[in-house]
C-alpha cells in the first residue's frame, strides 16, 4: 500500500511542479473564480462549450499542492467530455473524496490517485475547489465561488 501512496504522491506533485492546462483561455464562452479561504486557494476555471461537449478548459490561479494538481488533473480529465458525462464525474469525484467507502471509481481514471484526501477533511476543500469552480463556471455564476 506504501508504494500505492508514493506512486500517488509522485503524479499529484508532477501535476503540482508541471500544471497542466494553466493559462487562460482566450477563447472560453464560461469562467468562474474560486477561492477556499481555509488554505488560501484561488483558481479561475475557463470553459469553451459548443454543443454540449466540452471543446476546451484550462484554469489559472495559485494554491497548494493538492488545489493546483486537482485543477490540472481536471483539465486533462474533461477536454471532450460531454456535459453529462463531466456532471457524473463531478459526482463521482465528489463522492469518492467524501466518503470512506472503497468502492471502486473506474471512471474517474487517473483522478483516483486524489482518493487518499479523504483522510485529510481540511484537505479535501483543496482538492474539490477546481471542480466546484467549474460547476459555476457552467452555470455562468458571476459571484466568486467560496468553499466556505
Ligand atoms: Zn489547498
């Protein structure tokens, strides 16, 4: 299990060191900013959707380890994802970081090595704020997103 975790440790800090994704998006038609007061996290998430698929999304912003390889894994995860599929990952991720239970997410691929948050409460505000930052991105929330 110890090698899992360092395994896991390994591609959260590749994402930390090389984000993935970080830039803003000239040509996104859906922003939203986000901001965990608890670490001190901020992201902007930028979302090019036509005809419901996500054609692009990149983010930028400053925050922890955990906030910024949660952004960029998400990036990669949902480039092409069709609205559906990315509000049941959202769900799948959220449950999956929220929850004790081992239940496999085979569908959240990569996303899993974020898993071990769970076992950290304060941590896991870090590692969903990208994701509720895009959820208001999607909604064209105009008010900055608080995990408070
Ligand atoms: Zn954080």
């Amino acid at each position: 299990m110890s090698d899992l975790r360092e395994l896991y440790q390994e591609v959260i800090f590749d994402h930390y060191r090389k984000p993935r994704n970080c830039h803003a998006l000239d040509c996104a038609n859906h922003k939203a900013d986000g901001y965990n007061a608890l670490c001190g996290d901020q992201v902007s998430v930028y979302l090019k959707v036509e005809n419901g698929i996500i054609e692009d999304l990149s983010f930028s912003g400053s925050g922890c380890a955990i906030s910024t390889a949660s952004a960029s894994m998400m990036t990669e995860a949902l480039k092409g994802k069709k609205l559906e599929e990315v509000e049941h990952l959202f769900n799948e991720f959220h449950q999956m970081v929220t929850t004790a239970d081992e239940v496999p997410h085979e569908d959240l691929g990569k996303l899993e090595v974020l898993a071990g948050v769970r076992e950290f409460p304060a941590r896991v505000k870090c590692a969903t704020l990208a994701w509720h930052t895009l959820h208001a991105a999607l909604k064209d929330q105009q008010q900055p997103i608080s995990t408070e």
